[in-house]
C-alpha cells in the first residue's frame, strides 16, 4: 500500500468517526426538550446512544453512588428513573453490588 493510500484510509477512518460522533449527539439532542428527556427511546440503538450519554453526562468515573443518588440523578432528566437506571444495569454502563446498595460508573461496557 502507499503512502498516500494508507494516509487516505487513515482520514477517511477518522472522518467516519467524526460523523458518527455528530449524528450521535445529533440523535441524543433530538431526545430532549428543555433539558428533559422526552421518551426514552425503544430502539435499542438509539436507547444506547442515551444511555452512553447519560452515563457521560451524570455520573462520574470512580465513584459510588446509591441508589438515592442515582435516582436524583436521572429524575433530573425524566421522571422514570427506575426503568432508565435498570436499562444503565443491563447494558453494563452502571454496576451495582449484589445487595443494591452502590452503583458505579462501568469501566468497560458489555
């Protein structure tokens, strides 16, 4: 491969991640009104695009939380914190301890 083929791969790569990022957020934008969420998506690919979002923006990195907080949280965004924080459980973006009493931010998700 040349040079210039491999360079052009390489930006074309990083041009499609750059895409993909705005029409995430685009899409993720798309769901709220006023700062509030307006549904919670139910197709699982734009449910994940919340969710990353939500994860991102309300929880930080390191630090437990209980379920109080995590329910504070995201009633900050939509009144139905138990059905988003089950789907932040299920996709392994949140961990909980098996007695439910502290929740974490995931380092990887499933």
């Amino acid at each position: 491969m040349s040079q210039n083929t491999a360079q052009h791969s390489t930006q074309h790569s990083a041009g499609q991640r750059e895409s993909f990022g705005t029409q995430s957020r685009r899409g993720v934008a798309d769901l709220f009104s006023g700062g509030r969420l307006i549904t919670i998506p139910r197709k699982a690919a734009r449910r994940e695009q919340l969710l990353e979002h939500l994860t991102e923006t309300l929880f930080a990195a390191g630090r437990d939380y209980s379920e109080p907080e995590v329910n504070d949280a995201l009633r900050t965004v939509h009144e139905d914190c138990s059905a988003l924080r089950r789907y932040l459980i299920t996709s392994g973006r949140l961990t909980r301890t098996r007695d439910g009493s502290s929740y974490r931010r995931a380092t990887t998700t499933r």
